[in-house]
C-alpha cells in the first residue's frame, strides 16, 4: 500500500482534478454573476461557517485577488480553535443552528439586490447558511453556493425551510467531496482522517475570483488586483494595494 502522504495527495489531486472537470462550466457561470456586481459597482460578499469560513477569507484581501470580493468573518464562527473557554466548539455548535443570526449577519451589511453572496458550505444543511441564503434571494441577490452534493443530497436540512443549500442557490458548485470528508483508512483505526473540502474549496475560490477577473477584462474593466508586497518591489506593490483598498473603501461608502 501507499505511504499515507502519497494516498493523501493523491486523492487531493483526483478530487481537484474532477472539480476541473465537470465544475468548470459551474464556475464560469458564477464568475458571471460576480463580475456582474463588481462591473456595477456592487460588492460579492463571500461567507462560511467553521472551516467553510476559511475559502470565503481567501478571496479578499490577499495576492491575485481583486476588489468588490467581501468576506464576512463572524468571530464566533471561526474562532472555536481553542475548543474550551470563551468562543469554543460547544458555542459554535449552538450558534450556527440558530435560525434569524444569518439574517441578522445580513443585515449589518447593508446588502443590495445588485450584490452577489457566495456561501462555502460542505454539508449545505445548517441554519445559519440557509438563512443567508434564503435572505438573500428575498432581497434580490443572486447566490452561489460551493458545497457537497454527495453529502448535501444525502442529508436532511436542518432548517425549518426543509431546504439545502444546492436547492437555493442560484448557481451550484459541486465540490465532490463525499459525507465523510476524511476518506483515509488506516489498520486498526475505525474513523478515517485526511479531510478535503477546505483544500478543494479554496481552490475553488481562487478558481472563482481568477476567473472572474477575466470576466472583467473581457468586458472592458479593469479589475483591481493585490499584489505581493513581499518582494523587491515592496513600494509599488502597497501602492496598487492601497489603491484597490481605497477602491473597496469607495463601493461600501456608497451604501452607509
């Protein structure tokens, strides 16, 4: 058998390599949908819950990244690593059940139908998401969910709309990830390790954020792109990078 680091990115790499190539027509789709907000002006807020959060941070602000992408980052969605004490995994799993704290996530934001919202979501089934979604679609907004269909499908939503992600959003990108997520078996161990979904769906963002810069070009306007600072040309770099932090600052004053 495999050494186990070989078996791990070999099934990294299968599980990339099938998103390539039967989500490609899903993320083009939901390029167009962003780039429809950021050529308008508007913003494409990008949100998760747990490890989902991880994806929707990584697509603003950092390298080859462009203005109008706008994560919301709800600390006690994220912050349950120390899993006792203040802000741990007994809150976590309490809050992100809770129906109405999507909406008022929401609501803090100022949305606008023009807006687009892209919500990461393995299991596609818990209430905080499916209050996103739904609030979002009542306000006018399209939504793009990156979740798993394996799992989602084959799981009861815990919503009190008995809806899942994939069945709300506008447009579904299928991550492949099976229920388990951690798919490695090792002798004498029952529960299997080697999870997926985060490494797939940050390439999944970066998919979605490259491709949508494209968009943009292709249609006449130029994307504001981060650029690595930590080069020789540090100095030209903050520059640009200020100048697309002025450039976001810009589109959220236009809503206060």
């Amino acid at each position: 058998m495999a050494d186990i680091v070989e078996q791990y990115f070999d099934l990294l790499i299968a599980r990339l390599g099938h998103v390539r190539d039967i989500q490609n027509t899903a993320i083009h789709e939901a390029a167009k949908l962003c780039a429809d907000s950021i050529a308008a002006d508007k913003l494409v807020f990008t949100f998760g819950t747990g490890h989902g959060a991880l994806p929707a941070i990584e697509t603003f602000p950092r390298t080859g990244t462009i203005s109008g992408f706008r994560p919301i980052v709800e600390s006690s969605m994220i912050s349950f690593h120390r899993v006792l004490g203040d802000q741990g995994a007994r809150q976590y799993r309490f809050i992100h059940a809770v129906e109405g704290y999507g909406k008022a996530i929401l609501d803090a934001h100022h949305l606008d139908p023009a807006d687009t919202l892209v919500l990461f979501s393995h299991s596609g089934i818990n209430a905080v998401i499916l209050d996103m979604a739904l609030e979002a679609k009542a306000k006018g907004m399209k939504v793009i969910g990156v979740t798993s269909l394996p799992h989602s499908s084959n799981t009861k939503s815990r919503h009190s709309s008995g809806q899942r992600l994939f069945e709300v959003a506008d447009v579904v990108i299928d991550t492949g990830v099976p229920k388990s997520d951690a798919s490695l078996r090792i002798d004498g161990l029952k529960a299997p390790v080697g999870a997926s979904s985060t490494s797939i769906t940050i390439a999944i963002a970066h998919a979605l954020v490259s491709a949508t810069a494209e968009e943009l070009v292709s249609r006449g306007v130029e994307p504001f792109v981060m650029i690595n600072p930590n080069t020789e040309h540090k100095e030209e770099a903050t520059r640009q990078n200020d100048r697309n932090y002025a450039e976001l600052w810009r589109r959220l004053r236009a809503r206060s």
